[in-house]
C-alpha cells in the first residue's frame, strides 16, 4: 500500500477537531430562554407569589360585624312601641373581634416562613430545569460528536475496503476480506441511524423544556470539551452544597415554620376577645348606647395540649426530614462525584495512552496486511478497536457532563464559577505518523 493511501486511512483519525465546524447553539442563550418560559418555572414562581401575599392575611385582624335591627313592642313593626316602651328601639352595633396578643404575629410569622419555603421550591425547580437542559444539550451535542466520529470512521473503512479489493483484484487476497468491510460499513450505517435517532429524541427534548414548538430546528452545537474539569474537592462541593441547596434550605424553613407553629398553639391557652359597641335610639326617651367585651374561656384544655403535641411531632418530624434531606443530597453529590471523576480518569487514559496505541496498532496491522504478514480479519478487529475506543471517549465525556449538570442541581452551586483551583482540560488526542 502506497504512502498517501495509508496517510489518508490514519489522518482521518487525528485530530478530529480540525474537522469539526463550530455550531452556534448555544447553552447559556438555552438556559435564559427555559428560565424565561419553561411552564414549570413560571408555574412554580407563580406559586411563589401567592405564598407571598398570605403572611399579610394571617397577620391581619378578622373584619368587624356590623348588625342592626329593631325591638318592637304590642306588635313586630319596626317602630311599635317607640318612646313610650322602654324595650322598644331602634338602632345598630358593631363588633370586632380580637385574637389573644400575638397570634396575628405568629400566624403571620408561620405563613412568611411557609412562603420562604416555596421560594426554595422555585429556585429547586429553577434548578431542575436547568439541570434537565444541560443534560439534554449534552446528550444532543454528544450525538452530534458521535455521529463525526462515525462518519470519520465510515472513511477510514472505506479506504480499508479500498484496500482489500485492489489486493483481491491482484490475487492477493480473498473476497471475504471485501465482503466482511462492506458488512462492516452497513453496521455503520445501522449504528448512524440510531445516532440520528438520538438527535431527533434530544432536540424534542429541549425544545419542550423550553416551551417551543417540538419539531421546531436546533442549530449544530459546537465540540464537546471537558471545560477546565471538576473544581476543587468533594469536601468543599459538600459543604457548599449544606449551605445552598434550596433542598437542604426548604428544609430548614420548613423546621423554623414547625417551631412558629408551636408557639402559636400555645397562644390558644390564652382566650381571644370580642369589642361590642352599639347606639340604640328609643324615640322620645334618651338614646340608649352599648358597650360590651365577650371573651372564650379555653376550657377544652385536652385539645389545646393534643394540638401543641401535634405541632411538636411536626418539629421533630421537620428535623428528621432536614437531616435525611442532607444525608441522602451528600450520598448523590459522592456519587456524581465518583461518577465524573472516574469518566475524567477514562477520557484522559483513552487519550493517552488507549487510543494513541489502538492507532499504532492499526497503522502497524495495515502494512503487514499489505506485505501479507497478518490477514485481513486482524486489520479488521484493530478497526474496530479503534472506533470503539474512540465512541466510549464520547460517552465517558457524556457521563461527566452528565454527571456535572446533576451535581449543580442537587447542590445549587455552578461548578464552572466555584471558587476553586481548576484542572487543567483534557486535549483532543492527535496521532503523528512518519513515514
């Protein structure tokens, strides 16, 4: 085999960037646009703000009662017996009543720390989408990569077949070595549709999560690279992740709410109070006027201590919840850790040490395949190392992309402005042949 046929089988495998057109989809541009009109955040924010409104309503006074009405005498007329009896008038009271000192207060107090609860849930769902549109980015991106790949390798295959039919047209080989690398390119064009499956799949996906219409066109994303890589330490992530996780927060509202409430069922020892005044007119006698306090008597003291217990095991209950809450967030953090940093490990190999020799010893099996040293079917399974090899690269490179959108969600931290030091990227492998 001659230097430019073999030059054109090993430069398609190096350096596939050079190949690769930067697209114009672009992730931040996606993120603002879910955030903007994804349903399940503008359902979630409105959710929010009616939460908002209630603390005002809880720690408002119930509204007064106005009455008014007659006492009649001799017959039920208004009026009968005006000015000459004195049980007849006319007139009309207002009441207002008034909740014992400081309940309006932790009502109030109860229903604010109910609504800083459902803000934690807007900036959880905020997060989820966002972590939901990383994901399917990456995976739409990664397709795209995936399918680069396999056309690249498509060409590598074609010009192995090239190969094997110059040398059955010589003589020198068989026509099963042809056959097996046209067999090889139709699995190929198999493995290309469902690659084009997965494109059509994600690019639905994203277009839902951002409220467009399904089949509406994404433009090509650019390469996926891994960024600077993971920051800092699983430590630090954890930490950080106690302290801004609007899961671990809801959380915390949701036991200072419980604590509120026990407060506030022990207002209901305390009796609450109804202001009565009145003007009553008798005709030609003097006017009469009302002034009345009513008060309850808290006698029901069995259901006053069963409701404080009540709001008790809520407290406990909350406390339980917040500490499986941070137990179960820490356990998912280690293991999207786990998860992307031994995805960064595999794609740092596969580039410096796996692919680099399953491309040497593709090199080395295609000219002794040409020399008739090897047969065709070595040539053939070294083909297929290298194109497995280089598509489990992508996936690794998914996993943790993937792993690093979930990361961002269960913590609410941004990994890629996490104060930390950064690894250095992983370069895209090259192979330099001699000739």
């Amino acid at each position: 085999m001659d230097w430019n046929r073999r030059a054109a089988v090993f430069l398609a495998f190096a350096g596939s960037a050079v190949a690769q057109v930067e697209g114009k989809l672009d992730l931040n541009q996606l993120i603002r646009e879910a955030l903007e009109r994804n349903p399940e955040v503008l359902a979630a924010q409105k959710k929010y703000e009616a939460a908002r409104q209630r603390p005002a309503q809880e720690g408002a006074l119930p509204d007064p009662m106005f009455s008014a009405g007659w006492n009649s005498s001799g017959n039920p007329l208004p009026g009968a017996g005006l000015g000459t009896e004195p049980v007849a008038n006319i007139g009309a009271m207002i009441s207002q009543p008034l909740p014992a000192p400081g309940k309006r207060r932790l009502k109030s107090e109860v229903a604010g720390k109910e609504a800083q609860a459902e803000f934690e849930n807007y900036e959880s769902v905020q997060l989820s989408v966002v972590s939901r549109v990383k994901q399917a980015y990456y995976r739409f991106q990664h397709a795209w990569s995936m399918g680069q790949v396999l056309a690249k390798n498509r060409d590598v295959l074609t010009a192995i077949l090239r190969v094997s039919e110059a040398r059955y047209q010589v003589g020198r080989g068989m026509q099963q070595d042809v056959l097996k690398a046209q067999v090889q390119i139709s699995l190929l064009e198999a493995r290309r549709l469902q690659i084009e499956r997965e494109k059509r799949t994600r690019a639905a996906e994203i277009n839902s999560l951002l409220a467009r219409p399904v089949g509406s066109p994404l433009p090509q994303p650019p390469e996926p690279d891994l960024h600077a890589g993971m920051h800092g330490t699983l430590d630090a992530v954890l930490k950080a992740a106690q302290e801004n996780s609007p899961i671990v927060l809801r959380e915390q509202k949701m036991i200072e709410r419980s604590e509120t409430a026990v407060r506030l069922a022990r207002k209901d020892y305390f009796p609450d109070f109804t202001v009565n005044g009145g003007y009553y007119n008798m005709g030609s006698m003097p006017d009469m006027y009302m002034f009345r306090l009513d008060m309850n008597i808290p006698l029901q003291l069995r259901k006053r201590r069963a409701a404080v217990t009540e709001q008790q095991a809520n407290v406990e209950q909350a406390r339980r919840s917040y500490a499986a809450t941070g137990q179960s967030l820490s356990a998912r953090i280690q293991d999207e850790w786990a998860t992307a940093e031994t995805s960064l490990q595999l794609v740092e190999l596969y580039d410096k040490t796996v692919l680099p020799q399953t491309y040497l010893t593709l090199e080395s099996s295609l000219a002794s395949y040409e020399s008739g040293g090897v047969d065709f079917l070595t040539v053939l399974n070294n083909y297929a190392m290298v194109f497995e090899y280089e598509m489990n690269r992508h996936e690794e490179m998914q996993n943790y992309h993937l792993a690093e959108a979930r990361i961002e969600e269960i913590s609410g931290i941004d990994l890629a402005t996490f104060p930390m030091s950064p690894v250095p990227a992983v370069a895209e492998p090259t192979l330099e042949l001699t000739k």
